[in-house]
C-alpha cells in the first residue's frame, strides 16, 4: 500500500563531523522525500533522553537482548568486553552511551513527506551496523563498522542516521523535534503535475 507518511530522520553527530549532510540528504531528496523541517542543533542531554524511551524498563532490556543477539552473530564472546551479562545492565550502559553520541556534537533533524515514507527511509537507511547493511544504503555506503566494536570502545554504534521505525514512533519524534511553526507544507514540482 502506497500512502504518504511523515518521518523524523536524524543526521547524527558522526555525519556532521564527517562532511557526509549534504550527501546523505540528497539521497532523500533524488528519491522524491519532500523536506518539510529541518534544522540544524546541538541538543541537551534531557532532549537525548526523550528521543530514545529510556525510562522504559522493557526498552532497556530489548536493547540488552539485542546486544547479546550480536554477540552471537558475530560469534564472539560477549563475556570479551561486557562486565555483565544481563540484559537490563548492558541496556543501562548502552542507554547512556546513546545520550552521549547524541549530544556530542551538532545533528541535523528532519522531517520527510512521501508515500510510504517511514519504509522507505528504513530502507535507504540499511541494518543497525555498517558492516553489515547492504551496498546502496547509507549506513552500507558510509561504515564498515561491526557491530561489537562500539562496546569494545564503550560507546554507541557510529551509525549515521536514526530514522523513525513506525508511525507511532514517527509521530511521537515529529512532536518532540518540531514545532508546528519550523513544519512548511508546499509543493515539490512533481506535485503540480
Ligand atoms: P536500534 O533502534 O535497535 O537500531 P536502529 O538505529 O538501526 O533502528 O538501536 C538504537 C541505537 O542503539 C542504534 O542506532 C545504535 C545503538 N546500538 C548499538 O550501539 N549496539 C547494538 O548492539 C544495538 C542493538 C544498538
């Protein structure tokens, strides 16, 4: 099914530092993504805080498990590099390395429009780990990191981009990024035909 969405795509901190903005927002644009916010901020930790829900105990937990779930793929101990093997304990830690990735320099906030939008973007945005997302994406194109090294290094996956992961999530991040005032409606050429 094809119906216009709007999704919050965030150009982490690693892009800017990296020159990759103007790239990676071309690739949205080309595809036929309207911009209809974007901006440029530093934000604070309390902002960081609220993007990702890290006062959810189940959330700390998913992204414990799904730090273990890496482990194996990868094939490597995980006992190597985590002090803990608990779920809720590695979550705490990535939960706050998150914030620190987040605040760790400017990022670039945008608000996409288009048809089936929060898919498409998922999609150019490729799998969590560079090494791992295909040729073609973002994350793919740009990173080679694997997916461990960032706990060998005690921080966050420098990943590029987050994009919303579904409608609820989007319109939660549309609200908390934007205010109704920075959202401008307007018509992209292909509009008028
Ligand atoms: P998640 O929402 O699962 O990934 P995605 O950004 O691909 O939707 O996780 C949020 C962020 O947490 C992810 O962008 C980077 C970080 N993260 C790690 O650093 N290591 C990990 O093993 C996982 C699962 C996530």
């Amino acid at each position: 099914m094809d119906f216009r969405q709007q999704t919050v795509v965030l150009l982490k901190p690693d892009t800017v530092k990296r020159g990759l903005v103007g790239e990676i927002i071309s690739r949205f644009e080309k595809v036929g993504l309207k911009i209809i916010a974007m901006k440029m901020v530093w934000i604070s930790p309390d902002l960081a805080k609220k993007h990702y829900p890290i006062s959810r105990e189940d959330w700390i937990e998913s992204i414990g498990k799904r730090a273990l779930e890496t482990y194996k793929e990868y094939g490597r101990d995980p006992g190597e590099d985590l002090d803990s093997l608990d779920p809720k304990e590695i979550g705490k830690k990535m939960a706050s390395w998150l914030v620190d990735f987040l605040t760790e320099g400017p990022l670039v906030a945008m608000l996409l429009e288009g048809g089936n939008a929060i898919n498409t973007v998922r999609k150019m945005t490729g799998h969590t780990f560079g090494d791992r997302a295909l040729p073609g994406t973002i994350r793919g194109d740009f990173s080679d990191e694997r997916g461990y090294v960032g706990f060998v290094e005690k921080r966050s996956a420098r990943n590029l981009v987050h994009a919303s992961g579904n409608v609820e999530e989007a319109e939660f991040e549309k609200k908390l990024w934007f205010k109704e005032n920075e959202i401008h409606q307007y018509k992209r050429v292909e509009d008028s035909l």
